[in-house]
C-alpha cells in the first residue's frame, strides 16, 4: 500500500469513528462524546482535503516547519495567561498560503506544542481552533486580497475571542453539567478577561511584526505554488 493511500485510509477511519461515536453519544445523550465526535470528524474532513489535494512534497515541508516553528514559539508564553504568538504566525500562515495549509498549519502548531505542554482531551479542540483561525484567515485574503493592515490586526483580535469561545464549549460540554444557559452563559464569562488578553495580544503582535512575518513568508510562498483548499481530485 502507498503512503497517500495509507494515510487516506487513517483519516477514512477517523471518520467513521467519529460517526460511531455520534451514534453512540445521541442513542445516551453524552454531549461530551457529541462535541468529540463532531470534532474528530471536522479534523478527518480536513485531513482528507489535504491528501486528495494536489501538494507538493514543497508544500507538505513548508506546512510542517511551520506548523513545528508556531509549535515552538507557543511554548515559552504558555505561563502567560492569553498572551499567545502562535495565534498570529497560523493567521499570517493563513494569509500567505491560503485556507488548506493554515489550517493545517494551525492543527499541527496544536498537536506538535502539546507533547511539550500536555496531551489531553483539549488537543483535537485546540486543533480544530487553531486550525479554521489559519483557514479563514486564507479565506480572509481570497475574498479581500487588498485587505488593509487595520483590518488584519482586527481579524488578529476577532480571533482571540472565536478561539477562547470555541475552547469553552469544549469544556462546557465536558465538564459542566447541567447544560443550560445559565451554566453556558456563566462559563463563557469566566474566560472574559483571558479571552480579551489573548485577543489584545493577537492584535499587538500582528501590529508589531506582521508586514515583516508576512514578507518572509511570501519569499517561501512564490518558491512554491499555494494550497487551496479541496482543489482537483485526482
């Protein structure tokens, strides 16, 4: 068996464990088990685009380095609460080489950090977060490709909410119970000010370094052709 059917075989199966936990978790209304399931399959529907994607070996290299250069700069401010540059450099990822490999690079920043700061349930979540952060900042740069610098540092803020959001309905679902609004309303306000650190942080990060980031990643992306996102199956 090839490597790209292999690995197109792995993500297939994750798939159709995610759909068994889904069977499994609705038939007892385990929400937890729900929230996995739907997570597992969004990280295998994404995977799969990017197998059936016509990368180069290029453009598989480029996403692993930098998926393992963000995996490394998170780790020295993880004691910070919010204050996070890994954010930023899968947004900048996103903006240069387009929606498929700034999720992927998101997704690796993710799993890659974790062997350093800790697997856990939270991983597949903190990859699918990081993961559409890199994707919509592609898609971001596909629909306004003159977008200007204040609007970037804004996406950079929006998304220290969307990623804290997004993580607290993972714990929601995991830990809480009962699931009511209240409980839903009282745990998203929990993380407000982390949340709003992580988003100034995003912001000032992008402010500062940005236009240089950017420059250096688009001297790597015109020496490769960009990923898009589920183009031709072949």
């Amino acid at each position: 068996m090839s490597g790209g059917k292999g690995r197109l075989l792995i993500v297939s199966a994750a798939g159709v464990l995610a759909v068994a936990l889904l069977a499994l978790t609705v038939s007892k209304r385990d929400w937890g088990f729900l929230s996995v399931a739907f997570v597992c399959g969004a990280l295998a529907f994404w995977y799969w685009c990017f197998e059936r994607s016509t990368a180069s070996s290029r453009e598989v290299g480029v996403v692993a380095v930098l998926g393992a250069i963000t995996a490394v700069a998170r780790v020295p401010f993880a004691a910070l609460p919010g204050i996070q540059p890994a954010t930023f450099l899968i947004i900048a990822a996103g903006f240069v080489f387009r929606p498929l490999a700034g999720f992927m690079v998101g997704a690796t920043t993710a799993f890659v950090s974790n062997f350093f700061l800790g697997q856990g349930p939270w991983t597949p979540w903190q990859m699918f977060a990081w993961g559409l952060a890199g994707a919509t900042a592609g898609w971001l740069k596909t629909a306004f490709p003159r977008h200007g610098r204040l609007t970037a540092a804004l996406f950079c803020f929006a998304w220290g909410y969307l990623y804290g959001w997004i993580m607290d309905f993972w714990f929601w679902t995991a830990f809480i119970n009962p699931l009511t609004w209240k409980s839903f309303l009282t745990t998203y306000a929990a993380s407000f000010w982390f949340d709003t650190f992580h988003a100034l942080s995003n912001a000032g990060f992008y402010l500062l370094l940005g236009s240089r980031v950017i420059k250096v990643l688009e001297r790597f992306q015109k020496k490769i052709h960009p990923i898009y996102p589920c183009r031709e199956y072949k």
